[in-house]
C-alpha cells in the first residue's frame, strides 16, 4: 500500500491557551479523550490525552483577515444576512457563507455548512507527562496541562463566585492536508500564517496567545506492508517519508487569483 499527500506541518507555541471544549456548571474543560498507558523503563504510567479544540476556526479566522487586507471579499462565517429584529451582522468586505459565484478562496478551502472542506486540520493529542523518556501507543505531544482557579470579585472587591478553567501551556503543532488545494491556495494559506495569534478563550484577560515557529510544506509518502514473524503472527509494519516542497513567491497568490477571476469572467461573458 502507498499513500501519497502533501500537508503544511505548523510547529508553535503558547505559554497559556484555553481551547476550552464546553463549560459545565462552573468548569471549563478541554476536550478529554481518555486515559491511555505510556511506558518509561520498565514500567506503565496512565495519562489524559486531550484534543486541541480551534485549531481550524484560528486558521480561518487567519484567512479572513489576510483577505480583508488584501480587499478581496470571501464568505462570512454564517448565512445569516441579518437578525430577526433587522440589524446586519455581515460585515463589509464579506457576504453572507457560501451566496458567491464562482466560489472565493476561503470556500474553495474551508467549504460551508453544505460543502465539504478541501483541507483536513488535524493535531496529535495533548497530554501532561512527568517523564522525560516515554513510548506510547500514538503520537502524542507533550505540554503543561492544568486547571486554573479563578475568583469573580464584586465591584467592592469581595470574592462572590469561584470557577475553574483548563488550559495548556508548550510547544505544539499541527498539521493541514493540503493534497486537494492548488498552489495558489496554498500559497494563500502558508501567507495567512502571518495572522494567527489568537487560540481559544480568555482573549481579554490575555489568554491564547499563539505564537508561529515554523512552517514546513512536504509531501508524504506513506507505505504499509504485512509481515509475518517467527510466531506466525502478521504485524502491520508502516514507513514514512517526507520531502520537502518549495513553492515560489508566496505572495504570487494575488496576482493569480486576478487572473483566474478574470478569466472567469471571460467565460462568463
Ligand atoms: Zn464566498
């Protein structure tokens, strides 16, 4: 079996971020996905693993605002034109999710609520771990997981209500399967790069601050094959391979899309 892709690899790193999965009662969590065994020397440890939640909405985000910059209208995060009491909610330079024709970039590589995304974001899971050596069954990064104790103090300063929020603090990355996307998307994506900053809750009280070390464009190479070993047991044994991509002049991607709305325009007529 061999699998080809091209991905965008993001390395990053924020000292406190709250990709906060839902709040119950007066908890905030992160999205747990459960406790799995790590191995240092000859002993088993259990850990949580979490999920960094957001991490495509902050890519999107990202997106929309390069676009702004560069005056070029994309979609909206919702179809909504308006509320119900008539008030706009569609900002200028964008229209209402999924309305333009021919499709804007943004749509071509997030999708809407009816299209499916040309791009998969996707991070190993998160954990706490104590150890500096360790083996675990699937990749898995490792970050300062904690819980935050917060006080809500009334205008008089008087503690009235306590609360409790998760958050991670480290290095991390992730990854974007760009197999689908065509170089000038691309390009817009790797130059929209340049605005991420902000990753989950607590944006006002300076949570979330995400900082961008890195960014590798490469294509995979994925190949599994059966063996059988000495106990007649078939393993399953995987390699993979990365080799770098260049694309040239990242900025290019305007002077691209010119063209290409253009000559769409052309056909139109
Ligand atoms: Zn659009």
């Amino acid at each position: 079996m061999r699998k080809i892709k091209n991905q965008i690899v993001v390395h990053a790193f924020t000292p406190i971020a709250k990709p906060i999965n839902a709040s119950i009662q007066k908890n905030s969590s992160m999205l747990l996905l459960g406790k799995f065994p790590y191995v240092n020397g000859e002993k088993t440890f259990n850990t949580k693993f979490y999920y960094i939640k957001g991490i495509r909405g902050m890519l999107r985000h990202a997106c929309m605002e390069l676009a702004q910059d560069c005056n070029i209208e994309v979609c909206h995060s919702s179809e909504k034109t308006e509320l119900k009491d008539g008030k706009s909610v569609l900002p200028q330079g964008f229209h209402a999710l999924g309305t333009c024709d021919p499709p804007c970039i943004l749509r071509t590589i997030f999708g809407t609520f009816r299209e499916k995304s040309s791009i998969v974001v996707a991070a190993d899971p998160i954990a706490s771990i104590k150890h500096k050596d360790f083996i675990t069954i699937v990749p898995v990064q490792n970050v300062h997981i904690s819980s935050e104790n917060r006080i809500a103090l009334a205008y008089d300063g008087t503690p009235i209500q306590d609360f409790r929020e998760s958050y991670f603090s480290g290095f991390f990355s992730f990854q974007i399967d760009v197999t689908n996307l065509t170089d000038v998307e691309i390009k817009f994506l790797i130059e929209a790069m340049l605005y991420v900053e902000i990753l989950g809750a607590g944006r006002s009280s300076g949570y979330g601050c995400v900082k961008i070390l890195n960014i590798a464009l490469q294509k995979v190479e994925t190949f599994r094959r059966v063996e059988e070993d000495s106990e007649g047991n078939y393993k399953i044994i995987e390699e993979t391979t990365e080799i770098p991509l260049s694309l040239s002049k990242i900025e290019d991607w305007r002077t691209s899309l010119n063209t290409m709305s253009k000559q769409d325009e052309k056909v139109a007529v």
